[in-house]
C-alpha cells in the first residue's frame, strides 16, 4: 500500500510523527471492504512495523548503556512526543477495522485483542503511560549504576556473581554480604520510584473505569483464556506439588555438602568440591558454540542464530553501566530478533541464550504470517518457545555434539539446570501471587513496610529449605531487585505456566525427538492465531493449573536428576 515508506530505520530515526501522519491518515481514509481489507492490513503492518522499530532500537539502547544521555533523551523523545499520537491512531485503526465487521481468516484472536484495547483506551492514560515508561529507564539507572570491589576492581553485581560457584565458603558468604549490602543502600531510591508506579498505575485504572489495576492488567494483557481465580489455582498446585520437591532438593544439598544448615551461599556451589563450570572464557566463543548446538538441534535454527551474530542482533556482555538481566526483542521492520543479556562465563549464561533463542526462533517464525497484529503472540505461550529450547536443546551441550562440555560437565550443567527449574516454579509463585496482593490492596502497598511483610510472608511459604537466620532484613527488600515487580507488571506467571507447557514438550522429545521438534515449531509458526490450549496443543502439551499435571512434571524432573547423577 505504501511504497515510498523509509525501508531502514537509520532513514527515519529523526522523524517526529508529523511525517508518519500522511500513512496514518491514509488509513483512516481508506474504507475497508472485503476487496480492500488485505491491502489495509498490509499497509498497517508497513506503518507499525516501523512505528514499533523506532521505540524498540530508543528503548534497547537506554539498556545497553543506562548512562548514555543521547540514548536516553532519544528515548524520552519517542515517550513523549511520538507514542502518544501512535497509541491515539492505533485505537482509530482498530476501530475502523472493528466497524467493518470483517474478520480476515487468521485474524479471529486478533480482533479479540483489538476490541479489547479499545475498552481500554482512555487519551487521559496517554501521559500516564509515558511517566511510566520513563520511570522504567529511572529504575534501570539506579539498578545498573550497582558496583562493589572485589579483588581490587569495580566489578558489576552481575560480574560478582561467579564467586557462588567458588567452593570457599567464607569468599561465598563475603561476596553475598557485599552485594546485599549494596542493593540496600538504594533502599529510599527504589522506595520512592515504587510510589510514584503504584500513583500511576492506580490513576490508569481509574480512568480506564476498572475495579483495580489487576482487571486492568488482565485485559490489557488479553488474559482471555483464564482468570486471577486459575492463577490463584495454579500457585496453590505449587505450594501441593513442587515445593515438597524444592524442599526435598535443598535437604539433599545440605546433606551433600555437610553442613548444619544451608543459607543462602551455599545454594549454586557444586555439591562435590568440583571447580566451576567455567564452560567459555568470550562473548565470541558463547556466540560461536550457540551456533554449533543449535545446528545440531536444526540446522535452520542454527542459521537463524548465525545471522544474528554476523550482523550483530547480539548484545551478550555484562559492563559496567549495562541494564541488568536478559531479553529477547524484535525488530520488525529489519526482520530480525535482538537477544540482550549479562554473561559472565556460568553455565547459567549457556541457559539464558538457550531460553532467548527460543524466543527469537518465534519472531522469526511468527514474522512469516502477513499481518502485524497476528505477531502479538501471547506471553503464556512466547515462554514456551524459549523454555522448551533450554530443554530439547540440553542433549547437545557436550563438545560432541558442538557444545560446551565433557559428557560429564554436560550432565553436571543438565543437572544444575533442572534443580534450578524446582525453584524457579517456587519463587514464580512469590512473585505472582505478591502482584496480585499489591493491586487488590494497593492502598496498603504504598507502605514498603508492609511490602516486606507479604514479600517474606510468601517467601516462608514457599522457599523452604534455605536458612535465612539473621538475614531478613536481605529477605524482605528482596522483591525490589524483581525488575517485573516494577517494570513488568503481572508478567510473572507466564513463566509458570510455560515451563508446565515445556517440560511436557520434552517429556514428549524422550519419546520422539523429531516429532517433538516439529510440534513446536509448527506451534510458533501459528503466531497468534489461536487460542492458548490450541497453541499448547499444537505443540503437544495440555495448558493447565492442576498440582496433578505439575506432579506429573516434578518427577520427571526428579527421575531425570537421579540418572543424570549416575553419570556426571
């Protein structure tokens, strides 16, 4: 529809959306029939992808370097002056395509979603929705300027944790005192941005006329396939079926490592005195053997990963400066996913590029389909994609098969791995449900104080078998280190539920390698086509909150622990 659109984003990158206007305007002025409606949706996906682009490359580079002013003033740019009116088109667009009363095939959820955003819509939000991008980049800053000596050097929090790994406990136990101590002297720092979000968020539901910000956030998230009630069903199924395992876990560490208690350095040191997996000592060896496992996993995918690294869509290095975890974004107009993360050398790095490859693989994949808003792939179902990878992706870290490992360090890193999903499902469950106490008594969570108490509440209940005596004061302002607490809203259960999805695609890979691969990726191709149980179906697992399919998972886990330690 548009043939005279800029078709790099170095082309329009200084644009103001004065000169986005006339593409917008053509769309509001073009009537939509059954003969134009794919011609319209074509040229909406040449505007937004662009659109898109421009605020993904702003946002990426304020993470990349948090102390970069021109990246931060080029982000606040499009936050403030461009945002708004493309938000303000949008919600036009969308109602223009609802009016029509045409729904294109493939585009049924879609419209679900579009009808959604426009209840939702309130111009009032539009500067509310600014503030609080911009206090995600104010958190970023405080969370990225966190450095400590050790050694003789400044070293990042991130780049200090290596030494739990160490197998001297005194250096273990010095290197958690010195970076807790750190995050807390930002107590007042992170105190105050946590009041200005809960002002912000609690104003955005008000004026969009919701109960509370979590039916707003559960609209505004297009959680159509199932309620807070399920979620509070799925995290009681925790508490039933994985935290007897955790806590079965953390007694088995202690016992193997002799000690009266185990705290809170002693969780990630290897259980046999073993030195640490150090598995590459370079970002290009991580990208280099990534390329290698992933063309043993497929060789598309392999490529699809070796395309990223040769034209630089991987950022993978941990500097002072740089926003803390990891991401996957895309770029729609380039076509290619931006994987972002803080390596230092761990095993767990290894997982986390495994876990954001997925998701690129699902960019690439749902990219294919012909409209933009068929890309908008639910979150529940985005996890999925990068927790099945970490899983069907495991047989292939040993050096024979392109990776890291001896046959015996690849199944000391599966092993790791696996004892690290038991808690993730446990800790998944203090960070939801804590969300879900904040918006539904967000009067009293204006009180840090009283925070601290529901976020150790929760933690007692389900974080068992960590000694934490003399520590609560670190337990307590733990959740303000959750950057989805404060950036991310109610994105937390996702992970939940897709690592339930991606331990029944593996279970199936046990079976059948081959066909598992293909279930998956014919499930991310299907973008967001179909509902959440039709994309867990297609991808050949059961979408679920029962403890009686998690059990189901938990030993499997655990019967695949006790193999791997026969070997490793």
């Amino acid at each position: 529809m548009f043939d005279n659109l800029p078709n790099t984003y170095e082309e329009y990158k200084d644009w103001g959306f004065d000169q986005f206007k006339p593409y917008a305007d053509k769309l509001l002025e073009t009537e939509i029939t059954e003969d134009t409606i794919d011609s319209w949706l074509i040229g909406y996906r040449q505007l937004f992808e662009r659109l898109d682009e421009m605020g993904q490359r702003a946002q990426v580079a304020t993470t990349q370097d948090t102390t970069d002013e021109d990246a931060n003033q080029r982000f606040l740019r499009y936050n403030d002056e461009i945002l708004p009116h493309v938000m303000t088109v949008d919600n036009q667009l969308n109602k223009k395509i609802v009016d029509s009363a045409i729904v294109p095939e493939g585009m049924e959820i879609a419209i679900q979603k579009i009808k959604a955003d426009i209840e939702l819509f309130r111009e009032d939000n539009l500067p509310l929705i600014s503030k609080e991008n911009n206090l995600s980049t104010e958190y970023d800053r405080v969370i990225g300027a966190q450095t400590v000596e050790w050694d003789g050097k400044e070293v990042t929090l991130s780049q200090l944790s290596p030494v739990f790994l160490e197998n001297d406990r005194d250096r273990r136990e010095k290197a958690w005192t010195l970076s807790t101590q750190r995050r807390l002297e930002d107590r007042d720092a992170l105190n105050d941005i946590w009041r200005r979000f809960l002002d912000i968020r609690k104003a955005i539901a008000q004026n969009a006329g919701m109960a509370d910000y979590r039916d707003y956030m559960w609209t505004k998230l297009k959680r159509f396939d199932y309620s807070p009630d399920d979620a509070i069903t799925f995290f009681d199924a925790i508490e039933e079926a994985v935290v007897p395992a955790l806590e079965r876990s953390m007694e088995k560490r202690r016992q193997a490592l002799g000690l009266d208690s185990l705290r809170p350095w002693d969780t990630k040191v290897d259980v046999k005195g073993r030195d640490p997996l150090r598995p590459f000592d370079s970002v290009q060896t991580l990208q280099d053997k990534s390329v290698d496992i992933f063309n043993s996993v497929d060789p598309e995918l392999g490529n699809y990963v070796k395309i990223m690294r040769d034209e630089s869509y991987l950022d993978l290095d941990n500097r002072k400066g740089k926003a803390p975890g990891g991401y996957c974004t895309f770029f729609p107009l380039a076509n290619r996913p931006f994987i972002f993360m803080n390596s230092v050398g761990t095993h767990s790095d290894i997982q986390t590029m495994l876990h954001e490859a997925g998701h690129a693989f699902h960019a690439f994949a749902a990219s294919a389909l012909p409209y933009f808003q068929q890309m908008d792939v639910p979150m529940e179902f985005a996890e999925v994609a990068s927790m099945s990878m970490e899983l069907l992706a495991a047989p292939y870290l040993s050096e024979e098969n392109g990776g890291f490992y001896t046959p015996a360090d690849a199944a000391r890193a599966r092993i790791e791995h696996l004892e690290d999903l038991l808690y993730l499902w446990s800790y998944i469950a203090v960070v939801a449900r804590f969300q879900h106490w904040i918006y539904t008594n967000i009067d009293d969570a204006y009180d840090p104080e009283k925070c601290d108490d529901e976020w150790e509440s929760l933690w007692n209940r389900y974080i068992k078998g960590i000694d934490y005596s003399g520590l609560d004061h670190y337990k307590r302002f733990r959740w303000r280190t959750q950057l989805h607490i404060y950036q991310v809203p109610f994105y937390y259960i996702e992970y939940g539920l897709a690592q339930l999805g991606a331990v029944q695609v593996w279970a199936n890979s046990l079976k059948d390698h081959s066909q598992a691969l293909t279930n998956y990726r014919q499930a991310l191709a299907l973008g967001d086509t179909v509902g959440l149980s039709e994309l867990f179906a297609s991808a050949g697992a059961k979408f679920s909150f029962d403890a009686d399919t998690l059990r189901d998972a938990v030993q499997l886990v655990e019967t695949t622990l006790e193999e791997l330690e026969a070997v490793e």
